[in-house]
C-alpha cells in the first residue's frame, strides 16, 4: 500500500511545554484517518508541523515515500487548519477564482467543487451571507481546487449545529469515496467512528494507539446474559474457569472472560450445569469505552 506520509519520533516543544511526544504514525493512500483526542493532546500541533507552518523540535516526517521535499509535496496536499477565511464582499465564485490565481491553477474546477459541497446555488452570494457551516464547505471547495491527493482538515465541525455537522460528515464520505485520502483531527469520538477507516489516538502529545477503528473496538468484549433463577446463574458462572469479573446492570449479568470464548460454548456450560438462558448476547467495547480504557492508563 502506498504510504502518502510517515511520522518518526516527532517531538515539538514550546518552552516548558511539551506538546508533541515522540510521536510515529504512517498515513496510508485511500483512508480516512482520524487524530483523535481532547483539547491540549498535539493533534493540531502535529498537523501544523507536517503543513510546514510550525517547526518541529526533533524527529522527522516525510511526504510520498520522501520522493520529494515538503513545499514540492504540499502542492498535493490540500488542508483547512484554521477558520474560514475569505473576502466577506466577494461571491464564493469569485473567492475560489483567487484562490486558484494564487495557486497557479485553472478555473475549469470551481463548478465541480461548488457542486460537490453543495454550493452551486448559493455560489453567486457573498461570502459575508453565509452561515458557519457554509463558510466551512466553501473552505473544503478551496482545499480540493487542485485535486490533492491528501485533505487535512482540523476540527472540520467545529462550532457546527446538527445539521451542519451532518452536511460536512457527508462530504467527507463523499470524496473519500473518489480515493482521496483524507486526515482528519477531532476530539469527537462520535465524529471519528462514523467516518474514518483508521485512528490515531493522542493524548498530551503522546499516541497510544494507531491502527484501524475496526481493530481498535474488535475485542473479545464480554457476554450479557439473563435467566430464569438470576442467583443460581451467578453461582454457575462464578465456577466457570473462564470467569474474570461479574457485573450487574439493568436485570441482567455481564460475564468479563479471561480469554476468548465464544458464545456458543459458554452457552453449552451453562447448559449442562442445568441452566437455561433467556438472554445472550455477546458484547463488544464501543470506540468510546475503548479510548477511555486507553487514555486512562496515561500517566502524567
């Protein structure tokens, strides 16, 4: 698979504060990754020194396999690391055609962007008119004019209501499914799982977890079970060899294994110990649960 950016031992300091830890991480082409993690934890900090707008301490990162130098590599990389910012008394139209001025880019893509964030009605309007939410897919047109091959976008739903939260949520499916890839920082779990393959988690500049969301929450979990005779169920299942912890939540038991266990085969334990289950359901740890597990194990 080829790799649009790696990051080796990358560490930014702003005096006493550390802001980025030694921090690796690979950028795959065709993902959409996302660099999850509260206020403070160096996910902006880490895309601004990858953007060229922030100098690194120590460590290095390189575009492309480092087949070329960063300002030539960003020429394919399209980013929005901060808010919208256009000429208030200008129309969309008209901003975008500066943007591709300045670039060195033709026209002949602005229809398309517009288009593709929804904006072709309103592209005759000026930029003052628009709502936040508007302003920030104006934004994702003007990152997009010269076709990168990557997108970062930081925070992409700030500030955003409901509706205008869903709006960017959708675009982002959207081109993803073109093949760009796309890098994403939030601190909204819910964000992170509806749209990105892959997850960097960081915490006051340290990551302590990078990989596929799929990979992070495809745990063994733990069994939510119910029976007749709820007291002799906890009895059976406190001999069960296999018995780590057992809660009680909502009427029913929740069985923590020691080690991977199928359901079919702690229901035929329970069978022949003469217990009839009215309820089995094998459970999984959701992204939230598991982020939690995971930064609650940081130490200061």
């Amino acid at each position: 698979m080829e790799t649009i950016l790696t990051i080796q031992n990358l560490d930014k300091r702003f005096g006493k504060i550390h802001a980025v830890k030694n921090a690796s991480f690979e950028i795959n082409k065709g993902n959409v990754y996302g660099i999850l993690g509260p206020n403070g934890s160096g996910k902006s900090t880490t895309l601004g020194i990858i953007l060229n707008v922030v100098n690194k301490t120590s460590g290095s990162y390189s575009w492309f396999g480092g087949s070329m130098d960063t300002h030539q590599a960003l020429k394919k990389v399209g980013a929005i690391i901060e808010r919208p910012n256009f000429y208030p008394y200008m129309t969309a139209y008209q901003n975008l055609k500066l943007v591709c001025n300045i670039k060195g880019i033709s026209y002949n893509k602005i229809d398309e962007k517009l288009e593709l964030v929804g904006l072709s009605e309103r592209k005759d309007s000026k930029f003052r008119t628009y709502s936040l939410g508007m302003k920030q897919r104006l934004a994702i047109a003007s990152a997009l004019l010269n076709d990168p091959e990557i997108l970062i976008l930081d925070e992409p739903t700030n500030g955003l209501d409901p509706q205008g939260i869903r709006q960017i949520r959708d675009i982002i499916r959207q081109i993803a499914a073109t093949g760009t890839t796309i890098l994403l920082a939030s601190h909204l779990l819910d964000e992170v799982e509806k749209v990105c393959s892959h997850v960097v988690v960081m915490q006051k500049g340290v990551v302590l977890y990078t990989g596929s969301v799929n990979g992070m929450i495809a745990n063994e979990g733990f069994f939510e079970l119910q029976a007749p005779n709820s007291v002799q169920l906890r009895e059976i299942l406190q001999l069960f060899p296999y018995t780590e912890k057992i809660e009680e939540q909502d009427g029913k038991l929740l069985l923590y294994p020691s080690q991977p266990l199928e359901a079919g085969e702690l229901n035929k334990y329970l069978f022949e110990k003469g217990i009839c289950l009215s309820h089995l359901v094998k459970r999984k740890y959701s992204l939230e649960e598991q982020f939690l597990q995971l930064t609650s194990k940081q130490t200061n």
